[in-house]
C-alpha cells in the first residue's frame, strides 16, 4: 500500500513539472517580448532539471540549472540587450504564411515523436556504463568520464559557437550605435 501511496506521488509530482515545462515552452515561443521569452525559457530549464532529479540525475540536474539557467540564459539576454530589436518590432517584418508554415512543421514533428513512440522505433545503443556501474563509479565521474573523452571535440565546438555567437552580436551593436552617430 505504501508503495502505491509513493508511485502515485511521484507520477503527480512528474505530470506537475511536465505540465509546467510545457506551459513555459508554449509560453518561449508564444509570447513576443523577448525578455519576458528568455524568462519563461529559465523556468522551462527549472523545470527540464525537476525532471533529471526524478530520473536520479543529480549531477545533470545541477548542470542544467547553473550552465542553462545560469550562463546560457546571461548570455542570451545579453546578447538581446545589447541588439536593438525595436527597429525590428517597427519595421513590421512578417513573413507570408509563416504561423501556418511553423504550425505544419509542428504538427509534422509531434506526429514523428508520437510514431516513433507507439512503433518502439528507437531502441538506442546499449553504451559501456551499465546502471550498476554508474551506481559504483558515481554519477559526476561517469558523465565527467564520458564528456571529456568520448564527447571532447562537440563540447569545445559548441562552447566555440557560443563565444563566436557573442562576439558577433557585439559587433553588430556597435555598428549600429556607430551608425546612429
């Protein structure tokens, strides 16, 4: 009985954050201030980390609050702020059909998720750390592990695109200001 006391509690516990990360999601893309935007994607990335807690993921969960929620999320609202998207919001630029052409791709790739679920499709590839092993060698050194060998060459890439990403969008504000002069 205790068990399905603590089941139960769980799945409202997960249908709670899901329900949550979904809204806020919905709420990224929905809205159209892009500071409000970038707030609302922090709580999808709280939100993302409840999640890895209740999958015994400490180590990701705290990964994702301090470099998501904390860095990334710095870096893009910088990156917002120092644009200046006024300009953009009065000229008015709208794309013909653009809402209809998101809205199929949207439905196109929940119909590839929902297929790929029901079918069993993705079975993924049985890796060298097995459960037991994480359990012994401990959740930081596996994906500390795995990241710094296996994963080395993408996750300088993509720390590289991120710098690339900033440093370009200082350049393009300090056009514009010298413009503005």
């Amino acid at each position: 009985m205790a068990e399905n006391v603590v089941m139960l509690f769980q799945w409202l516990v997960f249908l709670g954050i899901a329900l949550v990360c979904i809204f806020a999601s919905i709420m990224v893309i929905s809205n159209k201030n892009p500071v409000h935007c970038a707030l609302w994607m922090v709580l999808t990335f709280l939100a993302t980390a409840g999640l890895y807690v209740m999958l015994h993921s400490q180590f990701i969960a705290i990964v994702q609050v301090i470099v998501y929620a904390g860095a990334i999320m710095m870096l893009i609202l910088f990156v917002v702020m120092l644009l200046d998207l006024e300009v953009e919001l009065r000229s008015r630029l709208k794309f013909l059909y653009s809402k209809a052409i998101g809205g199929f791709f949207a439905v196109l790739l929940m119909l590839g998720i929902f297929y790929a679920v029901i079918t069993r499709v993705l079975k993924g590839n049985v890796g060298s750390f097995t459960p037991e092993k994480v359990s012994a060698m401990g959740n930081v050194k596996a994906v500390g592990k795995v990241l710094f060998t296996d994963y080395l060459f993408p996750f300088e890439v993509a720390s590289i695109l991120l710098v690339v990403g900033i440093v370009g969008a200082v350049i393009m504000s300090k056009r514009r200001e010298a413009r503005k002069e």
